[in-house]
C-alpha cells in the first residue's frame, strides 16, 4: 500500500513536469500576451518592447523555461501582471484556495448527500414513479448548463429566499485563522461569521452541486440495481434481517466502489464549475482568478493555478484508489 | 400435525405484455417434524420457485402467489412482511445452490454469521462471536477463529457452502430448506456437504427440504420425494418406493438417465427426448405427454388428476408397468 502510494506521487511530479511544459508552450501561442493586456490602448512599439523583456518574454522559450523551474524549485512562482499585478503567483492563490476548497466541499457533499440516498429509493422502487421523476430530474441536473443555473438562482432564490446573491468577499470582518471562512468562525468562536459565510455558500454551491449531483445519483442507482439481484441479498433476507441493515451491510457497501470512483472524476468538473460559479457569485477564489487570468494573460498566475488544480485532482483521485482498498477485501489481499 | 403444510401452492409470474407464467401449479406437500422430503425435477419445474414462496422472498410485484403454507399452524403466505422477517432466519433457514455469490464479499465471514444470531437470539456481537466460532466447528470449518476473520474469497468452495449451512441453522430452525446445496461444488465435496447437512439436522431434529435434480442426493437423504413436473406435482412417494418401483414415466425416465456403474461397457444412456419446451399446457391434457413413451390419445386431451394409487400419489394415465426396462435407446 504504502509502495502504491509511493508510486503514485512520484508519478504525480511527472504529470506535473510535463503538463507545465505544455502549459508554458500553449500560453504562448494564445493570441495577444501580457504585454498587450497590460498596455492596451497606450501601447506603442517601444513601450511594449520593454515590456517584453522587462517580463522576460523576449528570450527564446526553453530559456524561460528552464528559467521558471529554476524559479520555482525556489518556491518563487513568478508575479502576477494581470490578475493582482504585483503579487505574487503563490500568494494570489493561497489567498484564494480556501474559498474554491470551501466552495466544492459543500457542493460534493450536496451532491453526495442527495445523490447517494436518492439513488438508492429510486433503485429500490424501480420503474415507479418516484424513480421515472427522479432519473428525469436527474437528467435535467447534467443538461442544463452551470452558468445558466447559477443566473437563475442568483436572481430567483435571491430575491425570493433573501439569501446572499454573492460570496463572501476578503473583506470580511472577522478574525482570520486558516483562511476559510466557514472554519475560523469555527476555531475563534465567532459563529456569526460562520453562519455569515455558510449563507454565502449555499447558492454558489448548490448551482455547483447539480452536475455532480445527478451523476453521483446516476451511477449509484445503477449500482445498487446491480447490488440488490446478487444472490448476498437473498442470503441476507433469507436471514431475517431488518431492511436498515440490509440496505447499509449488504447493499450500499457493495454498490460503493463505483459510487467512490465517480466522486473522484468529478472532482474535476467541480474545478471547471467553480470557474463559472465563482464568477457568476463573484466569490475571490482560484475559478475567478483563472476566469481573470486567462482574459489578462496572467501567465504565471494562469500557469501555478492550473498546475495545482492537477495536483488537486490527481490527490483525490490517489486517496479514491486508496479508499478501494477500505472497501473491498478482496483488492487489500492482492 | 405436520409441522409445514403447503396446499394448492401456485406462483404465476405476470409481466406486462407477456403471457402470465404458471411456474408453480397447485403444489401440495407436508413435511413432519425432522423428516426430510426431496422436491426433484429439471430446470424450469418451478422447485426453486416452490422453495423460494414458502420463504417469502419471491418478489413482490411480478408474482402472484395464492394456496396456503401453513408452518406450525400459521399460514405464511398471509403474514405481514415484517412478521416474515422475524420468521426468516429463526423457523426457517436456506441454503442456496452457489455458495460463492451467496455471500457477500466485502464482509468478514464472522459478521455473515453472527448477525443473524444478534437478529434473532439477541446475542451482543461478543457472545454471537463465540457462537459462530462453535458453529463453524461444527460444521467442520478447520481453524473457525482465523476463518472467522477472513473474508468469502478467502475460503474454498466447500468451506464457503459449510458457513451457510452454519448461518442457516444457526438459530435452530425447526425447518431447513437446501436448494440445489451441491450443485455448484466438485463431486468429492458434494458428498461431504451432505453427510454434514445430514448430521446436523438429526442432531438439531430439523426437517429439511432438499430441493435438487439429482437422484443420487435424493436416494441418499430423502424420506419421501415430491417428483415435479412443469410446476406440478407428477408423483410423491416414500424413497424405497419410488426408486424400486417408479409408477410416472418422468421419474421412470429420470432414473434410467443415472449413468449405471453395473451398466455393459458401450452402454447407451437412455435421455428422455426433447425438452421443457414440448409441454403443452396442463389444461390440455399432460404436459409432460409430448416426451412420454407411454403417452395414450387421452393424455393430450384430459388433464391427469392426482390420484392415490398403486401406493403413491400419481398423476398419470397410463403408469409405468413395474419392471418395464428403460425406454428404447435414443442416440445421444
């Protein structure tokens, strides 16, 4: 197991070498730069000629390659020219990591404590009606876009609900301990500014969550229709059990191997989708940064945040491939 | 009293736009306390089905069950299905053919037996522990501590089919019901797993209804044996009876389809032609008349009632003659 891990992360630093390579090479042919973004309309010839090597870009692109894994190994990730100009890369996205983290953990966590139950009835009560609404509303969650829902709850729930139709911005007024809201309400007693950021939350993530959220149910009604024609069930009914044990010990269990693995793969559309939420509402987290970047061509800023959303995703989907192994004996003993 | 009284059991299975399936047509049999009674047939009988309603698990919506199984008095088929619950597991016990599939993977062995004794017994998970430990050893599990730990993939087919028959009787049913228990194991642990299924339900002096298509388990064990045929019962007599003598010409056909070890060497076997799918509907006359050698014009026209005759209960026509020697030689 621990070898298997071991394994992993070294491939993991791999993916990250190459894909920062790609990364590099593909920004640079992105049309326009940074240097038209910072000088726009005041551009002239010589001013953007300084530019261009006052940020280095006038070197041949290996060279600033080299040169940014030199930098980097140093833990210095560049500063950003279009996002915070001025900032540092790294500091642009610790600001910013805890509000994305806070985001998707209520999304997933939405999305599994709906899904997963929701999955199991309907399976239980195949072909019913509760089970045709169910795989429709589901269907509905996947098809309409994450963009256009989160529009409408912002506008509708907002107004109709009085909940906040953003996310809490920086300037919150409360002590800061880890840098995520909900948490250092939590630590410092300030429970006010928990439930203050948890009510910022609740639109963002919900709009979020839908994606997930339908393909978690999905892929766990599938498994548990599977899971309740294996011949274990019968055994277990045949001994009497209660329905609630059956459903725990013998069903879900089994039917969460795929369940798990799905949550995995969806940590990545929840990255994507906060992109869209956080700009929609406009929370200060890494989607909005990349939203920003990307129309400034923030290279550094662009280049460390996608880096770390791979290292985020391969992180989780390591610890799903680990959670295998809690679940079933059967890959522990191989 | 008998201690299970099933009468006029019938399941037809209904599905939309399909022909309602009769798979279990006015089926009546008793079983006495401790007795064993065999259920033999092919595939397609309606055996599992039989075994499967009397313990309630066949499905609720698709399948119409009506008749009466009456257990100690009560009638099963009208209790509510948290009484059957109760019920499961701690009057009733069964066993099922594959051992593997019927247990579930990711849970240890030992969890698979206790939880039934916690359910029924009121055992806390220390004492079921140790009861499971015990059980397993009768059972003739080796090493029931560490196997108790381990997980279904971990145990050998036998040893797999030995830990259901420990969940099984666990609890001391006073009826177990074994459908098709041997089927899935190689020919040397099919033996074993009947002397320990045997064993056990004479010392616990549990009825057993074995549920099987082969005679051989039925000669070995069974006190009286219910021959089904297309979901009917064709012929039900005491062992002895029905191996010396067998009256149906589906048992007669059954019994010489035994490969013989006293048979000539170059000896043809003697299948009984075609297929459950040559029946024709009971209401029509038989169903098993398209196979049969001794099938009269009548037996096409007039359904057989089951009648006691020739010491047996039967429902044919026109019985096999004792004595008569297997039907002519169909190449195979």
């Amino acid at each position: 197991m621990l070898r298997y891990t071991i394994r992993r992360l070294v491939q993991l630093v791999g993916v990250v070498l190459v894909l920062s390579l790609l990364l590099f090479a593909w920004m640079r042919l992105l049309p326009g730069g940074p240097v038209s973004a910072l000088l726009g309309d005041r551009s002239t010839p010589e001013k953007a000629a300084e530019l261009t090597k006052q940020l280095g870009l006038d070197q041949p692109i290996f060279v600033q390659y080299i040169k940014f894994l030199g930098r980097a190994a140093t833990g210095d990730f560049g500063v950003s020219t279009g996002v915070q100009p001025g900032d540092s890369a790294l500091d642009i996205f610790l600001q910013r990591f805890p509000a994305t983290i806070e985001l998707s953990f209520f999304a997933i966590v939405i999305a599994i404590a709906i899904g997963v139950p929701l999955g199991y009835l309907a399976a239980k009560r195949r072909g019913g009606w509760f089970d045709n609404f169910s795989v429709i509303g589901s269907l509905i969650g996947v098809a309409v876009p994450v963009f256009f829902l989160a529009y409408v709850l912002k506008d509708a729930a907002s107004v109709g609900l009085g909940l906040p139709s953003q996310g809490r911005q920086g300037d919150i007024n409360a002590t800061r301990v880890t840098g995520f809201f909900t948490l250092d309400g939590v630590l410092t007693g300030e429970w006010d500014a928990t439930f203050d950021a948890l009510e910022h939350l609740i639109l963002p993530s919900i709009a979020l969550a839908t994606i997930p959220f339908a393909v978690i149910f999905r892929i766990t009604r599938a498994a548990v229709l599977d899971v309740l024609d294996e011949d274990f069930v019968r055994t277990a009914e045949a001994k009497g059990l209660t329905a609630q044990l059956i459903r725990r010990r013998h069903v879900l269990r089994n039917a969460m191997l795929p369940v798990v693995t799905t949550i995995g793969l969806q940590t990545g559309a929840l990255l994507s989708g906060a992109v869209l939420t956080e700009k929609v509402f406009s929370i200060p987290g890494v989607g909005q940064a990349l939203a920003i970047g990307f129309e400034r061509r923030d290279y550094p800023v662009l280049l460390l945040l996608i880096i770390m959303a791979t290292i985020v995703y391969v992180v989780v989907n390591l610890l799903v491939d680990l959670s295998y192994a809690l679940i079933d004996p059967r890959i522990r003993t191989r | 009293m008998a201690l299970l009284e099933v009468r006029d059991l019938t399941v037809v299975f209904q599905r939309k736009g399909e022909e309602p399936f009769r798979a279990v047509d006015g089926v009546s049999f008793d079983v006495e306390p401790g007795q064993t009674v065999g259920l033999v047939g092919e595939s397609g009988c309606g055996k599992s089905v039989t075994s499967l309603a009397i313990m309630g698990l066949l499905p609720k919506r698709g399948a119409k069950i009506s008749g009466t199984v009456k257990y100690d008095g009560t009638d099963l088929l009208k209790l509510s299905d948290k009484e059957m619950r109760d019920r499961r597991g701690r009057d009733l016990g069964m066993v099922f053919q594959d051992p593997l599939s019927s247990l579930n993977p990711v849970v240890p062995i030992g969890l698979q037996v206790t939880e039934v004794l916690e359910r029924h017994r009121g055992l806390s998970r220390k004492e079921a522990m140790i009861e499971a430990k015990n059980l397993l050893d009768k059972v003739g599990i080796p090493d029931p501590n560490r196997r108790l730990k381990e997980y279904p993939h971990q145990l050998s087919g036998g040893m797999r089919q030995r830990a259901l028959i420990a969940i099984a009787l666990a609890c001391r049913p006073k009826l177990l019901i074994a459908d098709e228990p041997t089927t899935a194991l190689d020919v040397t642990i099919q033996a074993q797993i009947l002397s320990v299924m045997k064993e056990l339900v004479q010392d616990l002096g549990t009825a057993l209804v074995m549920i099987t298509h082969d005679l051989g388990v039925v000669a070995g064990l069974c006190d009286e044996v219910n021959v089904l045929y297309g979901g009917k019962v064709v012929e039900k007599a005491m062992r002895h009876k029905l191996f010396a003598e067998p009256r149906h010409p589906y048992t007669h056909g059954l019994l010489a389809s035994i490969p013989r070890l006293d048979a000539a060497p170059g000896e043809k076997l003697t299948p009984i032609k075609g297929s459950v799918a040559d029946n024709i509907p009971w209401e029509h006359g038989c169903a098993f008349a398209p196979r049969c050698p001794n099938a009269l014009d009548v037996c096409v026209q007039v359904t057989p009632p089951e009648e006691d005759q020739l010491g047996r209960l039967l429902r044919c026509h026109n019985p096999v003659v004792p004595g008569t020697p297997a039907a002519e030689e169909v190449p195979v």
